[in-house]
C-alpha cells in the first residue's frame, strides 16, 4: 500500500538527505591517504590565482607517478608558486618540490603511529555522518507527528516510522561499510 503524497515526500527527503551524508563521507574518506597516493589528497586545496582562490582541479592536472609520489602540472607556470604555498599551508606532512614545470610531492612512508592517526579520524568521520543521518531521522520523525496531529491514521504513520528506520538502519550500515573499508585499506601495508 502507497504512502498519501505528503508522507511519500518525507520518506524521499529522508532517503535523499541521507545519501548526501554518504556520499559527503565518501569524499571526505578518499582525502585520508592509505597506502597509496591519490589525488584526491591535494584536488580540493584551494590556491590563489590571480585574485581568485581556486581548488587545484581547476587550475592543474593532478597524476600519480608511483604509490608515494604526486605530480601537480598547472596549465599556468605562474600558478606553480601559489600551489606550492596552497600545499605548505595544507599541512600534509610533505614539501613539495618545484621543477620549472611542475610541483611534485613525494609522500614519506606511514608509520604505524601515522596510520593509527588516520585510522581514528576515519571513526570519527563515520561517527559525524551517523549522526547526521540520525539528526535526518529525527527531522523527518517529527513531521510525521505532526501530520499525526493534523489527522494522519496512527497505523500509516506508524508504518511510515518503520520505513524511515529501515531507510536510517540501511544507511548506518552503508557508513560501516565505508569506515571499514577505508581502515583495512589504511592499515595494509
């Protein structure tokens, strides 16, 4: 049985809401470096250029030469300086190097105190999107109590709660994965 059209807007928002706080915990995971190296690492760091403050993405192509070492080649010489202080101001844990043409940041090996620290951090992302995931919940919840105030039958929102934590449980469950994943893949050498 189909949900009235207001209740079926709630239970979309909620899905919708909850798969941005996925997918936001997904970017924000592939930035903690693991093994390798990634681009990921440096694309969003915003640089100055020519008054402007850009992500790197946009002014540089970004590859992997090997697993420790990233090569930022600007489309503009005059960017290289700017991307250089961007990184030293990143605060990665590297100095980047500058050929003429391009910057290359050569990462060191993790230690295990380093992994360990990295390991933590992504628990704590995955804890900041489960908790924006149940804060989602709780928004939608009490909409819900509200349409049951304004005359909504109690079983269809009583059934329409149920959809909602089966919709929250699936997307807890998604962020274990990612936090999961995301640990094995920092602490495999």
């Amino acid at each position: 049985m189909a949900f009235p059209p207001e209740i079926d807007q709630l239970l979309k928002e909620a899905d919708q809401s909850m798969r941005k706080s996925v997918a936001y915990l997904e970017g924000e995971l592939a930035k903690l470096r693991a093994g390798r190296v990634s681009p990921d690492l440096v694309e969003e760091i915003r640089v100055e250029y020519y008054g402007s403050v850009l992500p790197i993405k946009q002014i540089a192509s970004v590859s992997v030469r090997d697993a420790r070492t990233l090569v930022i080649r600007p489309w503009d010489k005059n960017a290289l300086e700017s991307i250089e202080k961007a990184i030293l101001s990143a605060d990665l844990g590297v100095n980047p190097s500058n050929d003429g043409e391009q910057v290359i940041l050569a990462f060191p090996p993790l230690s295990e105190e380093t992994r360990r620290t990295l390991v933590k951090k992504a628990h704590q992302l995955g804890e900041q999107a489960r908790v924006a995931i149940r804060n989602i919940r709780r928004e939608i919840l009490d909409q819900l109590r509200k349409l049951k105030k304004e005359g909504f039958p109690e079983d269809l929102i009583h059934r329409a709660e149920q959809d909602l934590q089966k919709t929250t449980d699936r997307y807890i469950e998604e962020v274990e994965k990612h936090v999961n994943a995301k640990e094995k893949d920092i602490l495999t050498i």
